[in-house]
C-alpha cells in the first residue's frame, strides 16, 4: 500500500524539478544571473566578498568590473588558510571538504573547497536530475 504513495510523491517531486529545468532551458542568461546574485548575497561578508564588495554587486558586469580572473596560484594561500581551519573565508557556512584535483596544469594536485551546499546543489542534485 506505501508504494503508491511514494511512487505519486516522487513523481511530483520529479515533474517539479522538470519544469524547473524547462526554464533553465528557456530563460538561461535569467536563471544564471539569479544564480550568481544569491552566490554574491550569500558570500558578501566573507572575506572575499569583503574585499570585492559583493554587497553592493547588483548585477554581473558590477561583479565582473571588480573581481579579476585569477590562477588557482592567485588563491592558493587563501585555499591554504582554509585547509588549516579558517572559515568564512570564500563561503559563510563551514568548509570540511576539500575536492583534490588530478594536478593537470604544473603536475601538483589542486585542492578546492567544497561546502555542504556546493555538496547538495551540485552533487547530489545531478543525480536526481538523472532521474528526471
């Protein structure tokens, strides 16, 4: 008798997330800007939100005047400070993980920080995506 239940539950729950990315697909440069201006209001009082004014960001070209393109060399020692425990630093909840990459551009593993959200909004949510 419960599988019907969880069959009608995880239908909705799947024909939500489909309508979802039909508006990915329909509205793409809306969606991402959405997206990048709760990732700045999200991290305006870190560190480096602190430094590039995140707060008053209100669009993409504001946050791409004052943030430079910059190395995985450029953030490094903040990368470091991270990896011995300092916090707040590129993201406000904490940072236990860090992701290591296969080190492809001067043979020396990278390590990126990878908060609980990054977890469930990327990881995670891929697999469920799959399921749509």
């Amino acid at each position: 008798m419960a599988l019907p239940i969880i069959n009608s539950i995880a239908s909705w729950i799947l024909k939500k997330r489909i309508h979802q990315m039909e508006l990915f697909m329909k509205y793409p440069n809306e969606v991402q800007e959405e997206l990048l201006m709760n990732l700045i209001r999200n991290a305006e009082n870190t560190l480096i939100g602190v430094k590039y004014d995140f707060a008053s960001a209100r669009n993409y070209r504001a946050f791409a005047e004052r943030v430079p393109v910059s190395t995985y060399e450029d953030l490094e020692p903040l990368i470091e400070q991270t990896r011995r425990g300092e916090q707040n630093v590129f993201w406000p909840t904490p940072i236990k993980w860090f992701a290591k990459s296969s080190g492809t551009t001067n043979a020396k593993s990278k390590f990126i920080p990878v908060s609980s959200e990054a977890l469930e909004d990327c990881h995670y949510k891929a697999g469920k995506d799959l399921l749509c």
